[in-house]
C-alpha cells in the first residue's frame, strides 16, 4: 500500500464484501492530498469497485452558525464538482450519521466503509455507535495530522517538548508526498442525474443565522490554493519577526483551512520546506503547523474533559481552586463580554475583530481569554463563556487548536506554574501594559474599533 498503515485504525473487523467502497468524509473536506480518500479508491482499486463519497449534514453542531455552516457548504459544493471529474460520485445525507449511513450502505450494497480522523467527542461518538450498526470492514485514516494522532503517542502527552521529540523522530517517514488521485475505471453511479440543491439544504439548517458570514476569504480548495500562493509569496518571509505583533499582518490567515479541511497541512509543510524563505520564519511555522496543532488534537483525543476544569492537570486546578473566593476588581456577564463592552479597550478590540472577521489574531487570543478568567466568578464560568464566544464566532470555531487554547489560557494546559499571584494563582498571567511594551495597542484598538465593527455584524 502506498498509505502508511499507522493512519489507518479499524473501527470494525469483517471481510470485505463485494461493492462499492464508501468514504465517509468529515473533517478533511478536500479532493487533493486527503490520506482517507487515497486510501478509499486505493481499496477500491483492489477490489475492482465504486468508489463514493458521502457527506453526513447534521441539523445543528456545537453552537456553530450559519459563518462556518455556509464557510463549509460553498467549500463542499465546489468540492463535489472536482470529484465528479474523477468518476467519484458525491452523496449528501441530511442527518446524524449513526442514523443515515447504514441504510445508504445496505441500499448501495457497500463492501467496506471508510472515515477520517476526528478527536472531538461527538464525531468519536457518531463512529463507535456507527461501527456498531454495521457488518463491513470500517477504517478511519489520519488524514489531519501529519504524524497520526493515535500513531504517534497512546496517552495526553504534558507539553510541547514531551510530543516533539516524538514527532522529529517520526517526521521522515510520514512528511512524504502525496501519490495521485486517479480517474476511477470503476464507475458506476447508482442515482445518475443526482443534484444537490444547495441553497433548499442551507435553508432547513437547525442554526443561528444572526451571525453573518464573511466575504474577505474564499471557501472551499481553490481559495486555500490563493491565501496559500498569498502567504508563501508575500508573508512567509516576515511569519518569525511579525507573528506575535497583533498591529501587524503577520499571520498566514490559512487556519479556517485548516480546520475545514480545504487544505492539507501535510502540503503546507512541503512547500514550506521548499520554500527559498528565512529559517527562522520556516522552522516557527513547522512548530506551529505540526508540533502545536498535533499537540491538541493529542490533548482532545486522551482528555475526556478538554473543555471543562476537570480536564486542567492536578497543580492548575489546585491553584486555581486556592484563589476561587479572590475579590475580582470587574465582573462581566456573558452578554457584556459578547458585545465588547468592558472598561479594557484592548480587550474589546480583540472581541470585535473575531465578531466581525471570524478570526481573532493569535496573541490576543490568550489575552482575551486570561481576561475572562480574571473577569468572571469562577474558571468553569471562564471556560464556558470563553468556548461559547470562541465557537459562536470563529470559523476555526469547535476545534482542538480552540480547546486547547483556551485550556492553556485559563487552566495552564501544556504549560508550567508560574508566580503566584491573585485570582490566576500560578497560571501564566498577561495584561494591558505587557502588551503595551510589546505592540502598537493604539493602532489595533484603531483598527478594529467598536463603532466600525459592530455596524457590520449588527449586533
């Protein structure tokens, strides 16, 4: 097999059976360099079979709007064309997978069923309770992380440093390219003429439409392909000195790609080592792109509790609990946070620009959610209220790289104690002048100003 086996896991054990292999997408919602559908028409091949892919739609998912369900549904739509041009036919079910697919496989008469790599708890749900429903052999392929998840390391790894170690060493053998996806000889459609109506499946969503979409990036592969052409050619360069400036552009702006899976990062990681760019800004990219990402979809898949305070590791909960009763100088209600409207006027620019953008810069997003804590009565309300408007807003929104973010800033996850001090006990700590002496505050507070922002999204 040209697909290294540590990405595939077997959700069922049977013999294959004659008929179409079906690829059950989620998270990697892209033709080119997806592992899990190479490894579908790779089977497929061999047993000289069909091969279709299907797309389970549920109704409603962990608070997400009509921003990331219309981000994801222009993506698949463009998405269903480009793999009609590979003999590849693609279905939509409208329902919870657990519900759905079995009778899509028994009415195609499927002969093996194939999925790709999710940690967050309710995809994980939806394939155990599919595994048990049906009797074809059922694999989920890694085709997120670059070294698999559940390949790379069996527990919750500490830090940083305990699962790079463990990745390097991995890295020459998984960071290869990608064979091709061919035209697959065997075609067999079993609805010819079957069409989508996009805008009737947009329109029954179970969701808040009050938050609008976003006009300023593009959905789906082709615009992946552009912001990446755009990164590499014009900010890859300055990623090292500028990333953490919030005053600057300095970000690769690729994360609402990532997450939906319209780019490989496993791509993304080989133009960068080709990339005629300064080492420095190569090597903090391959940290983030690899180690950090791979870190938290390690602390989803082993931590049953990544959002919730039982999940923080022993010393933060206990330093935590320790300054529970601490007097807190402001106290905002979620509503109040939601709108921006707190006496910290870097804080507020930092929540409108996510309402208005769907994306927050990296460096205040720890801020924005150490404030919460420091804010709020207790850390559970912090990592509540935190999750809720992470997920309301951002289209990276229900992601590890969200939890765990939020974990780090509020509960020290992968991090360290540091100084006692009051409410954040030894939780790493940030504030107003910290970042003053860091970064042009005035100008990020200018450039996302409460009265700008807020008209757009009309809140």
């Amino acid at each position: 097999m040209s697909i290294h086996k540590g990405r595939v896991f077997s959700l069922k054990e049977a013999e294959p059976a004659s008929g179409p292999v079906i690829y059950w997408m989620q998270r990697d919602q892209r033709v080119t360099d997806n592992w899990a559908l190479l490894y579908a028409q790779e089977r497929a091949l061999e047993m000289q079979e069909p091969l279709i892919v299907v797309f389970c739609l549920v109704p409603r998912f962990i608070g997400a709007t009509i921003r990331q369900y219309g981000f994801m549904i222009k993506g698949l739509s463009t998405m269903s064309k480009k793999l009609a041009r590979y003999n590849i036919p693609f279905r939509f079910l409208d329902g919870l997978p657990q519900d759905v697919l079995p009778r899509f496989l028994l009415e195609n008469g499927a002969g093996m069923l194939v999925t790709d790599f999710n940690p967050l708890r309710m995809p994980m749900d939806w394939r155990f309770r599919l595994a048990d429903r049906v009797d074809i052999p059922f694999y989920e392929v890694d085709a997120h992380n670059i070294v698999p998840c559940r390949y790379v390391s069996d527990k919750p790894e500490y830090a940083a440093f305990t699962l790079r170690k463990k990745i390097e060493n991995l890295l020459p053998e998984f960071l290869t390219n990608f064979p091709l996806l061919v035209k697959h000889p065997y075609y067999d459609d079993p609805e010819p003429g079957y069409k989508i109506d996009w805008p009737k499946i947009t329109r029954t969503l179970q969701i808040d439409f009050s938050v609008p979409e976003v006009d300023w990036l593009t959905p789906g592969e082709a615009g992946a392909c552009s912001a990446l052409a755009d990164f590499l050619g014009e900010r890859l360069t300055n990623y090292e000195p500028q990333r953490n400036f919030p005053d600057k552009n300095g970000q690769s702006g690729l994360s609402p790609y990532l997450h939906f899976g319209q780019l490989s990062a496993q791509r993304l990681a080989l133009w960068i080592q080709e990339a005629d760019d300064s080492a420095e800004s190569k090597k903090a990219l391959m940290e983030e792109l690899i180690v950090r990402r791979e870190l938290a979809d390690n602390f989803c898949l082993y931590n049953p509790y990544y959002e919730k305070f039982n999940g923080f590791q022993p010393w933060a909960q206990k330093t935590l609990n320790d300054h529970r009763d601490d007097v807190r100088e402001y106290i905002y209600t979620q509503e109040q946070l939601e709108e921006g409207r707190t006496h910290d006027p870097l804080w507020n620019a930092a929540q409108h620009e996510m309402v208005a953008t769907g994306k927050m810069h990296g460096f205040m997003r720890m801020y924005w959610a150490k404030k919460i804590l420091e804010w709020t009565q207790s850390p559970e309300e912090a990592m509540e209220i935190a999750i809720y408007l992470n997920d309301r807003y951002e289209l990276d929104g229900r992601d590890p790289n969200g939890y765990a973010g939020i974990a780090w800033s509020i509960g020290g996850t992968h991090d360290r104690p540091w100084g006692e001090r009051k409410i954040f006990g030894m939780i790493r700590y940030m504030n107003f002048q910290g970042c003053k002496r860091k970064f042009d505050v005035e100008t990020y507070i200018k450039r996302n100003s409460a009265v700008d922002l807020f008209t757009k999204v009309e809140l």
